[in-house]
C-alpha cells in the first residue's frame, strides 16, 4: 500500500498560458492536502520563458522532460519510465500532453494508474487532427482514459465527437488575485497612459495570436478614439515565434489609445487597475484570465464563444452577439453607458460567482473527488 496519494499533472509548458498558470495554481491546492505528493511534469526543457515557476508552492515537485520542439519519439518512453519510477496514483494530463501519455497508458506495467485529460479547448480545437480524435475515442470508450471538460460548451463539444464516454465537466478554478509590491508602479503607469481621472481602462490578457483575435479590439479601439470615447485598452500577453508577423503587424497599425504591454508576471495589480476585462476571440474554453478578473470584481465584456457563454451573464458582463465589428463595438458602447449604480451590482455578482463557481479550492475539491473513485 502506497505511504502518499501521488498525483502527476503533465502540462506541455511553453509560454504562461491560462492552461499552464491553471495547472500550477491546481497542484498547488492538492499540495495542501495531509498525506497528498504532488508532481508538476513540464514536456518541454524548462526556461525562463516557460513556466512561471515562482508561482510554485515549494511542496510540489517539478520535473522538465527536455523535450526538443517538434517531433520527439524519445518522450514517449521518457513519460513512461518516469511515471514507472514515480508510481503515482493518478496521472492528470492538459493540452497535447494527454496525445504523448497515451502512449505511456499502453506500456505501463500497473494499469491501476488512473488516467485524466482535461479538455480546455473545444474538442476539435484541442485535437485538430481527425485521426488523434480516433485515437482519443478509443481511449475514452474503454474508459483507459478519464476525459474532462471546463466548461458547458466544451462539454457538449466533447461530447459531439466522443459520446457517452464524455461524462465529467469541472469549472475550471483560479486563486484571487491580489496586488504585488509593484502595484503602485503600475497604477502609476496606467494613470500616466489615461487621458484624465475619468478615462476607462480595458485589459486583455491573452497571447497575440489569431485565435485570441486582437485585431478586432484594435479596430473597436480605433472607432471609439475617433468618437472621442475617453478609454484606452491595454494588452498583456507575448508574441510566439509563429505569431510575429501577426504582432508586427499589430504594433505598427494599433491606435493611439491601445498599449502593448507584454508578458507581465504581476498580472494581479493590472487587473485590479482595470474597469473591464475585454476578450474578444474566435474560440476559448474557460479562460483563467477571465475568472482572475472576476475574483476582482473586474467586468467582462466579450465575444460569445466557448466557456465565455455560460460564464459572462447579462447580470455580471456583456457579451457580443457574435464575432463581427459591429457586434464587439456595441457590447463595447454598452459598456460605457451603463450607470455606476447597476455597474457595482455587477461588480459584486462577479465576486459572488467566482467564489461559488470558478475558485481554486472549489476546483481542486472537485478533481480530488474524481482521483479518489
């Protein structure tokens, strides 16, 4: 009989994504638990650049594969002996990660190891690839591996392709944020890039890239710079190798009122110098960022997909009716001409969802409920 409850999460740790800072924040509050050991796995050779390890409480083991970008046949049996060697009771896997632990689930010699991949993108986002999706539907159909949805609607994408064998949704969780020793700096800063006392702060946080779709806040941003609409928006994330021709692109044509900020490790004293938080994608799961806003009382104001249609309430945000110009700017414009009064009421029914739905000890609990049957 095993001494501790071992839990390996296996996330493929390049960049700060909401999946990676999830997945800290996750192994973290298991680590809390009395007799609980638990091992944060990285794919990849670790960096600077990679995962925030700061952020990592110091009960958490953390173990990087070297994995080399791009094809890498030698990971597979690199996953398998390490979880030979560990012995854990669980394995959780997140992202492409769950595609290289399959492998592992044929090979290891102890097939009670219980198998979870959570899903934090539609289904077909997660997997894009037709015959992965076949390799994942046999696994879920002999219940080799448990599937784990974060939200409504990636549930029911989930279980569009994999059927029945889709049967958990777990709201994904987030810790509170709370301000640095940076935070006057950073109000300090924000209030120097405000008009006057009066201008409104928008916050993305998310990667430059195409899914995130920051052209379409640009564009909302320039229209409302051209009506004289006292806002500015700021952006919070890094630009991917892949993704540089989209950012310089950005860069050179964003309006005056928009500021790049980059990858920030102080997230929290942004949000809580923010008047919303602004998404405005093409498809999501549930983003982290979005629930860290909430626990701010920060309101968001963003585009119907994926997790974000069952999140963002007309009593908590506003949501656009699609992804379109028109659409965006509107819930923008609405935004704005809300008064105080009913804005605080919304302020306070984030706080109050977030502390009943999307906190990390809510999350962890949930998860801890399915490793222990």
């Amino acid at each position: 009989m095993k001494e501790k409850f071992k839990i390996v999460e296996i996330v493929p740790a390049l960049g700060w994504g909401g999946a990676q800072i999830f997945c800290i924040q996750l192994c973290n509050e298991l680590a809390t638990y009395p007799g609980y050991e638990v091992t944060l796995v990285s794919l990849y050779h670790h960096n600077k650049n990679h995962l925030p390890l700061s952020l990592l409480n110091e009960k958490v083991k953390f173990i990087s594969l070297g994995k080399k970008h791009g094809p890498d046949p030698k990971i597979f049996s690199k996953i398998t002996n390490l979880l030979e060697e560990l012995h854990p009771n669980v394995v959780h896997t997140h992202l492409h990660a769950g595609h290289y632990n399959l492998f592992a689930a044929l090979r290891l010699k102890d097939k009670s190891i219980k198998k979870v991949h959570t899903f934090h993108n539609l289904a077909k986002m997660e997997s894009p690839h037709w015959l992965m999706r076949k390799v994942n539907n046999y696994f879920f159909k002999k219940n080799i591996v448990i599937p784990v949805t974060i939200s409504e609607e990636t549930y029911k994408t989930a279980a569009e392709e994999y059927g029945d064998s889709v049967r958990w949704l777990i709201h994904n969780g987030s810790v509170p944020v709370k301000a640095s020793e940076k935070f006057e700096e950073v109000k300090e800063t924000i209030d120097k890039l405000k008009k006057d006392e009066h201008t409104k702060v928008l916050l993305n946080i998310a990667r430059i890239s195409k899914q995130k779709n920051q052209q379409l806040l640009l564009d909302c941003m320039r229209t409302l710079q051209n009506e004289g609409e006292n806002v500015i928006a700021l952006i919070l994330g890094d630009c991917a190798a892949d993704n540089k021709f989209l950012c310089d692109s950005l860069l050179q044509n964003k309006p005056e009122n928009v500021h790049f900020i980059g990858k920030v490790k102080n997230v929290g004293d942004y949000i809580l110098n923010a008047d919303a938080f602004v998404l405005s994608s093409l498809y999501e799961g549930l983003p982290i960022a979005l629930l860290e806003a909430m626990s701010a009382g920060v309101i968001p104001v963003c585009t119907p997909v994926g997790g974000l249609i069952d999140v963002v309430t007309s009593d908590i945000g506003f949501l656009s009716k699609d992804v379109s110009f028109e659409s965006f700017l509107e819930a923008l414009k609405k935004f704005f001409c809300t008064d105080e009064v009913t804005l605080q009421k919304m302020k306070n029914n984030c706080l109050d969802m977030y502390k009943k739905e999307y906190s990390m000890v809510s999350c962890a609990a949930k998860y801890n409920e399915l490793f222990l049957l």
